[in-house]
C-alpha cells in the first residue's frame, strides 16, 4: 500500500470521530504549549541576564589588577609590556581615588574613577540620560546614588556644573594631595547602590608628580577564541585576570539546569496527555477490529494495518505540536505585553521576558511527532497481529 493511501485512511479515520479526535490534539497542544512557554521563559532570562551583564565588546575584555599574593603593580610600565603582546587590541586602565563631590552646596564623598574615552565602551557602560564624555577633561558622568545622597534629582544635574575635591594618594609614600576641579555632568548611570563618578583621566594626570599606579586596567582581546591564551600569559605574569565571559559561562549553566527544571514539568504535562492519546488509540483500535478484519481478508498487509494506526497516532502528535508551539508563543507574548504594560505605568522598563529559538520550536515538533509514535506504537502492533478470522466475528 502507498504511503498516499495510508495517509488518506489515517485522516479518513481520524475525521470520523472528529471530536475525540480534537480532544486528544488539545490535549498534546497544552502539554506543548507548558513547555515551550516555560523554556521560552528560561531562554528569555538568560538572554536578558547576559544582555545586562556585558557588551559585546565587553565579553572580549579581560579585566587585570595586581595579584592578592603579588608585588606587580598595575603601571605605565606594565602597559607597555601588554601593548607588545599579541591578540591584544585596546588597553584601558582606571585609576580610583577619593573625592569630595560638591554640588549646588551639598556635598558627599563619592569614588572617582578616572579613566580615557575606550574605558566606558569596554565596561559597556550606558548612561540612562546624557551621555559619556569623550576627548573633553571638563566633563563628568556620575551615578544615581550620588545625585540621591545629596537629594538632587537626575535631570536638574544634567548639564551643570559640580566642584570636586579630588584626594590623591602616593601608594609608594602615603604622600597625599588635595586638588580642586571643575566638571560638568554630562551623563547619569543607573546605579543606586554605589556614589561614585566617572572622570576624563587626562584631567588629573597634570597634577600627580609620581609615576601612576592603575586599580586596573581592561584589556580587549581582538580574537574571542584567543581569551583564555591572553588570561593564562598575563596570569603568568603575577597578575589577577578575569573575564566577563566566565561569568556569562557560569549565568548560563544556572540558566541550563532553570531550563531543564522547567521542561521537566512541561514534560509532565505532556506525558498525561500522552496516556490519553493512548487511550484514544486504543479505542480505536477495538471499534475499528471489524474492519481490521476485512482489510486484512481482502489482502492488506499486517505491516500497512500497522502503518495506519502510526500514521494517526503521528498526526494527532504533530497537530497538537504545531498548535502548542504557536499557543504557547502567543501566550508568551500576550503575557510579555501585560508585564510590561504594567512595568511602565510604574516607571519601568520594557522588557523581552521570552525568547524562543527557531530551533528549540523545530525540536518541539519534532519531540511531539515522536512521542505520538511511541504512544501508537502498541495499538499498532496490536492492529497488526490481529487474526482477520476473529476480527470479522468481533461485535
């Protein structure tokens, strides 16, 4: 028998009982849809985690500092040894230092990190209003919880002028000099957990009369593959090197085993709906025996008889996948919009919450047909082995 022809009996026979049918592919789209909703939900937190922990370019930068248990310092010199090697692109180093941050009369004490233009774009540093400073020794960009220790709102520091008082320390000496400057704040960064501000290095190089030790100092390696080789060199070198790109490792092993947790209970659901297709398949197979019997006596093979009940079981499988996917995909947006409906009217932030790789839905569907021929796999075997005799004396 052509596989046209076991086609067209499997959908004849599937249409004859339209409702059971529609039933059981119901059923196998729910269990779908709980796990693509739930996965989609896991890929969505993970990109997003990713998304607000680096750059692109960040996740090509290692970060260098002494060693806890070395004398290297972070210098002018040991710049120049990073500069010589190679897969090395960029190069920014931070120097913090102590200040007294004044503004419209009111004061904290907040970090200056002082840094060169590339600094900003390698740390992925966004500002949430104005923007970062670049080539200008007069500008400033400063963090959240700055403006709010001296109760200033965002945008009423946008553009204006603030007096620092930057304390700078000799870390061979313990010499210590105060020096007054002048910044604009051009930028504000959400962060309400830490005062600090981000400065033009060039402002205060001027001012310092001993050879410059850096906090740190990034390192953007040009090739993405070359990362651990560049770590394993400078870590050779006595010195402390990590990479964004171990974290993000580490964020998505959590987000692997969230994932599989995640499945797990969609897969739950869809081994219930699994005992009913069985179930359908099964009283199908009992009130179809007659038939059974008279298309094996009028020369049908056992093989094809088997092929039929497959064909089903298969189409009820995939229907349900294909409808699970897309149902569960709209519900993922449909709740995605919700929130984010919800999270602006409070001041928030729109965000992607569910991410569903073109991929992982092509698994589904395919994992759904699977799993509707393993659960016809019995029905059919039996269909296949029936005696025609005693099929055609069944009532």
């Amino acid at each position: 028998m052509k596989l046209s022809e076991i086609f067209r009996i499997s959908l004849t026979n599937l249409k004859s009982n339209r409702m059971r049918t529609l039933l059981t592919v119901v059923g196998i789209s729910i269990g779908i849809a709980t796990i693509v909703f739930l996965v989609s939900l896991g890929y969505g937190l993970q990109e997003l985690s990713i998304k607000k922990i680096a750059s692109i370019e960040a996740i090509n930068t290692l970060d260098v500092s002494p060693g806890k248990n070395s004398s290297q310092l972070v210098d002018d010199q040991f710049i120049e040894k990073l500069k010589k090697m190679q897969d090395i692109g960029k190069i920014s180093p931070l120097l913090s230092m102590g200040t007294k941050f004044e503004f419209e009369g009111k004061q904290t004490d907040a970090v200056g990190n002082f840094i060169d233009d590339d600094y900003a774009k390698l740390e992925g540093i966004n500002p949430v209003l104005g923007a970062f400073f670049a080539n200008s020794p007069g500008d400033a960009v400063v963090s959240t919880a700055l403006l709010k220790a001296i109760n200033v709102e965002e945008n009423n520091a946008l553009m204006k002028e603030a007096n620092v008082n930057v304390i700078m320390v000799n870390s061979s000496t313990r010499e210590k000099i105060s020096v007054k400057k002048q910044y604009k704040i051009i930028g504000v960064i959400k962060d309400d957990s830490t005062s600090y501000a981000f400065f033009p290095k060039a402002s205060v190089v001027k001012d310092i009369s001993w050879p410059l030790v850096y906090n740190s100092v990034k390192v953007k390696v040009g090739d993405q593959s070359k990362i651990q080789d560049v770590k394993s060199q400078i870590s050779s070198m006595g010195y402390s090197v990590t990479s964004i790109a171990d974290t993000i490792s580490q964020v998505d092993r959590i987000f692997n085993i969230i994932q599989l947790v995640l499945a797990f209970f969609g897969f739950v659901a869809l081994m219930v709906a699994s005992i009913g297709m069985f179930n359908t398949m099964t009283i199908a197979l009992l009130e179809r025996t007659r038939d059974i019997g008279i298309m094996k006596s009028i020369g049908v093979k056992d093989r094809d008889v088997s092929k039929i009940f497959l064909f089903e079981s298969a189409l009820i499988a995939t229907s349900g996948g294909l409808l699970g996917v897309i149902g569960g995909w709209l519900t993922a947006k449909i709740i995605n919009f919700v929130i984010n409906i919800l999270a602006q009217s409070v001041g928030g932030e729109a965000q992607n919450l569910f991410s569903m790789p073109i991929v992982f839905a092509l698994i589904i569907v395919l994992f759904s047909m699977a799993v509707g021929i393993g659960t016809g796999f019995y029905p059919s075997k039996r269909a296949s082995k029936l005696n025609p005799l005693d099929a055609l004396r069944y009532e």
